[in-house]
C-alpha cells in the first residue's frame, strides 16, 4: 500500500507544554433518539463546542462504502492522486494545508459538498469511471447533510429561538457553501524514535463554517481543547459522529455556543481515516448574532460580515490563529 510521501520529520511541528486534564468527565454523548436531546445538545455547545451523538440515522452501508472508497484512493500511487490536486483550496494536497505555511502528517481531499461539481475532478484519477467512488460520496453526503439539520434544528428548539430552520436553512439552500474533507493520516514511524514525543497530524484550529460533523475509523488521534486550555484526546468509535461548533455558529449565537479549539496527533502505527462534512451558508450571507438570542439590553460581541468575507480571512490567516479577533466588537474603555 503506498501512502504519503515520507517527508523529513524536521519539517513537522510538535505540541509544547500540553497539559492533558485529569478531572475530565468525558465526551458528552447525546441520542438522537431521546426526547431531551435538545436541552443536552445546547449544554454541550455551551460547555465544549463538541458532542458525540449515536442513533444518527445515517446508514452503516454509507459510512463503511465511503471509507473503503477513500482507503482506495490513498492507497494509489502518489503520482496518480496528485491528478486530483493541487489543492486551491478544493483538490488534493499532501503534507501542506493551506498557503500559509502549515505543514502536518497528513494527506486529504477537499471537496464541495455539491457532488455533481466533484465528478470531473476524479475522470484523471479513476479512467473514465469515477462512478462508484462518487456515488458513495454522493448518499453519504446526503444523509449527513440531513441529520446535521436534524442537529441544527433540535439546537434551534434548545435555545427557544424560532424558526425552527433559522441555522438549518442556511445548509438547505442552493447556494450553500459546504464542502467535504476526507483526511488520512499514515502511520509515523518516527515516532518510534521520538521517546514518545508527539509530532502534529493536523495542527490546532477551529473550524470557520456554522458546523463540522466528523467521523474517523477506530484511530486515536484527535483531542479537543478545554476553555482551561487542557487538551483532551477523543476516544475513537467508528460507528458514531463527532460535531464541532464552528466560528459561525458562536458569532450567530453571539458566543454563547463556543467553536471548539482541536487537532490531531500522528499515530505511530495505524493509519487514521477521517471524514468531516462542514456545513457552511451561501457566500452572500450575512453573518451576526441573531435578534432572538440576545437577551435583554445584551450586545453584540461581533462586527457583521458575509461569509465570503470570513472565508476569504480565514484563507489568509495560520490554522492557530484567532480567525474571529478581526470582527470583535472591542469595547469602549
């Protein structure tokens, strides 16, 4: 099987005075299923800006088909995914995200979420029958899609706020601009030479759009970071979704959901596969905490801005940065 490149492990960053909490109760784990879904989902945005949730709704078929097809194709030849980049900022790339100089222990693709437009890009790739390959991305994509306006929706509820839509119409419009990442991290053989030092898979960020919902195969990796700045791994469970708070989100709420600061470590072993759907509105929407989520004389914390503007600012920043620090309100002194 050929993976990534081995680039020179000088090239990759490690993670510095981390402190992992020793009083962490866990994940919050939410049922769809349960009637105080609700009440827990909006506890848990407060608190972390991250949730797992079971009884998703999405078919084991869709998850399990679109792995096996992303194991394919990084299991190809690095010369032929290159076919499918470089990355600007849709395509593939391998060991640099974005232009700004972040490096990690990772290869992905990056899509848009309308799936019609991804078929072109892999003809080079797969002959003249990306079909199959797209079609798994095609009903995996669908039914993520509606059980993250399930989520968005029961958050809506949560917070008392109407209409029930109010976050979710921004995912069901035409010109919504989600997109799609399937992530693969190799095993880093280096870290057996590390004395158990950690070297970054994917460095700590937040993510830009309203939601992130992830879902990786059996893997350790990812950790979260706490509001104390401890950071928590994530156990794996491949047979569940992972949902993270994103900048969008905390400025339509106007921070009371907080996005969730995460990365993820190189495993020294197995490889980690991971698929995140970020569900983002269209380019021209405004973005601004919302009326029926102040209370009382409560300001907003955040300048209005499209989500063109936010993205295209994202786009120029590192993946640590405060990408929102730009559109804070600084109070008056």
């Amino acid at each position: 099987m050929v993976f990534v490149t081995k680039p020179p492990t000088e090239n990759f960053s490690y993670p510095r005075g981390s402190k992992v909490s020793k009083f962490f109760a866990g994940i919050p784990l939410i049922d769809l299923s349960k009637p105080d879904s609700k009440q827990l989902i909006v506890r848990a945005c407060e608190e972390f800006g991250f949730f797992k949730i079971i009884n998703h709704g999405v078919p084991m078929e869709f998850i399990t088909r679109l792995e096996s097809e992303a194991i394919k194709f990084f299991s190809l030849p690095l010369s032929e995914k290159e076919k499918a980049g470089p990355p600007n900022p849709l395509g593939y790339g391998n060991k640099y995200i974005g232009k700004n100089g972040d490096v990690g222990w990772v290869e992905y693709l990056l899509l848009t979420a309308n799936t019609e437009s991804n078929s072109q890009r892999f003809l080079s790739v797969f002959g003249q029958n990306p079909e199959e390959f797209c079609s798994a991305l095609n009903d995996y994509i669908s039914a993520v899609k509606k059980m993250t306006c399930e989520i968005l929706e029961l958050m809506a509820e949560g917070l008392k706020i109407q209409p029930r839509n109010v976050f979710s119409k921004l995912l069901m419009d035409e010109q919504s601009d989600s997109c799609f990442r399937l992530n693969h991290y190799p095993p880093c053989p280096e870290l057996q030479d590390l004395s158990a030092r950690n070297v970054i898979g994917f460095g700590a960020h937040t993510d830009p759009q309203i939601i992130s919902v992830l879902r990786s195969n059996n893997t350790s990796g990812l950790q979260i970071s706490l509001r104390d700045g401890n950071w928590i791994p994530v156990p794996p469970d491949h047979n569940s979704f992972f949902i993270n708070v994103g900048d969008s989100l905390q400025v339509l709420t106007n921070g009371r959901f907080q996005s969730v600061r995460h990365r993820v470590l190189a495993n020294g072993s197995k490889s980690r596969v991971s698929m995140i759907y970020f569900g983002g509105p269209p380019l021209s929407e405004k973005i601004a905490p919302l009326q029926s989520v102040m209370k009382g004389e409560e300001e907003s914390m955040y300048k209005e801005f499209t989500w063109f503007e936010y993205k295209t600012s994202c786009y120029n920043t590192r993946l640590a940065d405060n990408r929102l620090g730009n559109f804070e309100r600084i109070a008056a002194s």
